[in-house]
C-alpha cells in the first residue's frame, strides 16, 4: 500500500511529523514525502525537519515564493507526474495552505482519495486565503480528520456525509506534548537574556505577526506595533519575526518600535529575533506569561500549554480555544490589547482545559482508520 502525503509550509511540518512516525511502524505501508518547497528558508523549513526528526522528502518541487495562482499552479503541475508515476492510494495532506490545497485537487483529477488532516476548521471569512484552501480540499477530500467538534459541525452544514468524518483530535499537539520535554533543553532563553541569575525564566511575553491583513497594510501594522509596543513597556516582549513582516517592516521603517540593547529589553521593550525553530519557539512559548499572535496553530498551542493567548484577529477557525482554552479574541482594537494584556498579567484570564481527544494519540488514530480504509479498498 502506497501513501504520500505533501507537506510545504512551516505549520505542516509538525502536523506530518507524528503520522509518519505512526506510518513506519505499519508493515505493509510504503510512505513517499513530497515537500512542495513554498517555505524554502533554512529557518522556516530544514530545521523543523532536523527539531522533529522528519526523514528528508523523497520529492522536493522547488516551488519557491510566488502570488497564490501562481504558487497553487506551480505545485499542480509539477506534482502531477510525480502522482501518476507513484500511483498512491491514498494521498495525505495537513492543514490550510497552498499546498495543502493545490496538492488535492491535483490527487483529486486523477482519482487519488485523499485524506485531509485538520478538516472542517472555518473562520467564515473567505478574505483569508486559508479559509478558501479548507473549504476546497474538504470538499474534494475522502477521509476528513477532524480536531474539534465545531469542525464535524461545519463539515455536516456543508454536506459532507457522516462516514467520511472523523473526529481524532490534535496531531499538532502529538508533537508538542510528545517534544515539550525536549524543547527544555534548547537554551533559547539564556540566549535572549530571558532567565535571571538563578537561572529561572524571567517574566516576558511573545508576540507572532505574519497574516497579510495584519501586515500589509502600515496603518494597520503600526496600530498593532504601537499597541505592542505599549505592552513592552511593561513586560518585554519577544517577537520572532516571519520574513514576510521583515520585509515590511523594513519597507515602512517600523524598526524604531524594537528595543536597541540587550540590557535594556530583557528588562521590557519588543525583541525581535529571527523566526525559530520549533523546539526554541516551544520552549519560548512554555514559559511566557502572554502570547499575542495571529497565527492559528499557535491559539492551539497555548490552549494545550495552559499559557493566555489574545489573538490578534476578528474571528477563529478554532473556537474550542476560546470556549475551553486560554485564547481571547482581540481584533485589531489596541485599547483592547493594551487592557487585555494588563488583565492577564494581574492574572485575570481563563484558565482553560485541553479540548477533547488532544492527547497526544491523534496519529495514531488516523493511522487506524487510514489502514482499515486501505484495506477495505484492496
Ligand atoms: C504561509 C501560509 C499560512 C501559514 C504561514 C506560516 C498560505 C496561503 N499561507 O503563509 O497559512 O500560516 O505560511 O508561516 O499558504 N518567504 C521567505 N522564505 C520562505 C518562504 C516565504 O522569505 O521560505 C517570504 C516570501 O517573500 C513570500 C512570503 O514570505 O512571498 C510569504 O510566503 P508564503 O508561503 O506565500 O506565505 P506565508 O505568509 O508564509
């Protein structure tokens, strides 16, 4: 039995990690990786590989950066022949990228199921790029792996038939809870002068910006960058910084809102660092007293870690963060995350629980399902 799956951006790497690991210990089950190559940087791409121990792809498509038509089209046509040489029976893709989708409908013209991990996530607003490349690949997908209850509602609502749904839980979080002791040791504290002389941690707070509506714009990006700023003042802030906002900050000159010396911004201010790997942005992450963010896989991650998250967007595909994790929607109003943030410091936040089946054994349910699917069809 033939599998590939097709992973190509930074949050896919840790979605396929723990599937392959289930994978290789099923006899029977040949498992090609294919890297589309939309994330390329060292640092966005070939550490995750080396922090989760992922096998080098089989396949890499070089695809590079490009508009989204042309990154989607790109990954289309070179994936294609690798498709019909290989011939799977199953193709598997993660999440809510480019090439999440572009890699189903290309499995999907040539009569290749596909199994989507993370299905049924929706914001309900299809200005977000994401939001399109969901609603397409579950609509064309066979098997539909599911983290949270709301995604088998909105899967239902759109016609999905039940015996395709399934309801599995987090296998992003079967990375983290299965990496969090390790992470421990990564040291990326005492780099950025986070831990006192006793070497404990000492208080600050981490900030991710990488959506275009947040960072395209400098009117917006400057609200946000003042209010954060505003913040710092009081908890220093570190904030790895995606290439993408680099090139904007640099674009708008916004590099005055980062602190200037070390002895200065381990006390407050807004740190930025390159983007880091995955055990450094854990362990980071593990011991913040706030995270302010605008990625989806990071509301998760703190909900599963128990550390507040104010979530710098109008609205989440991932609800369950908010009514039973430690995540808070706080748009883009900076009286409200300036407020917010100061309420979460004096220790005023939910608390919450990790949700459901977000366990630490989500891959190896897929796995299950993905063999009796396998064996049913031979
Ligand atoms: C992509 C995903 C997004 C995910 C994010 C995580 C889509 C539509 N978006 O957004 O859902 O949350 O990854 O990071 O698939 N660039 C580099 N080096 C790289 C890759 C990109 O410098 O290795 C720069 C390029 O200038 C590129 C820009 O970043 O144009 C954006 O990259 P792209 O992959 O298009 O989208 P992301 O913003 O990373």
């Amino acid at each position: 039995m033939k599998v590939i799956s097709v992973v190509g951006a930074r949050p896919n790497f840790m979605k396929i990690a723990p599937l392959i690991e289930e994978m290789r210990q099923v006899s029977g089950i040949e498992h090609l990786l294919v890297h589309s190559g939309q994330h390329y940087d060292e640092q966005l791409s070939a550490s995750f590989f080396s922090d989760l121990g992922l096998p080098k792809p089989d396949i890499q498509l070089q695809v590079g950066s490009g508009t989204h038509a042309w990154q989607t089209a790109e990954i289309m046509k070179r994936l294609e022949p690798v498709l019909i040489e290989t011939k799977p029976d199953v193709l598997i893709v993660v999440g809510d990228v480019n090439s999440t989708m572009a890699a189903a409908i290309t499995a999907a013209k040539l009569l290749i199921p596909i199994a989507h991990v993370e299905a049924g996530l929706r914001s309900f607003d299809s200005t977000m790029p994401e939001e399109i490349n969901r609603k397409l690949t579950d609509a064309l997908a066979d098997l539909l792996f599911v983290t949270e209850e709301s995604g088998v509602r909105n899967l239902r609502n759109e016609g999905i038939p039940s015996e395709r749904i399934f309801l599995v839980g987090n296998v992003m979080i079967d990375s983290l809870l299965r990496y969090r002791s390790l992470a421990e040791r990564s040291g990326i504290l005492k780099e950025l002068g986070l831990v006192d002389d006793g070497g404990h941690p000492r208080p600050y707070g981490v900030l991710t910006l990488h959506r275009p509506s947040n960072v395209d714009d400098p009117r917006v990006l400057r609200v946000i960058l003042e209010a954060v700023a505003t913040v710092a003042l009081e908890l220093p802030i570190v904030f790895p910084v995606h290439p993408r906002t680099q090139e904007r900050i640099d674009r708008f000159g916004y590099g005055h809102y980062f602190a200037t010396n070390r002895r200065e911004s381990a006390e407050s201010g807004l740190i930025p660092t390159k983007p880091l790997g995955y055990l450094e942005f854990l362990c980071l992450t593990d011991h913040a007293r706030l995270v302010l963010t605008d990625s989806g896989g990071i509301q998760e991650e703190t909900t599963a870690l128990g550390i507040p998250c104010l979530t710098l967007r109008e609205n989440t595909e991932r609800p369950a963060t908010i009514q039973q994790g430690t995540n808070q929607l706080v748009g883009l109003d900076p009286d409200k995350l300036v407020r917010t943030s100061r309420s979460v410091l004096k220790g005023d936040y939910p608390k919450g629980r990790r949700p459901p089946l977000w366990d630490g054994h989500a891959a190896q349910r897929i796995a299950k399902i993905l063999l009796q699917y396998l064996r049913a069809k031979e």
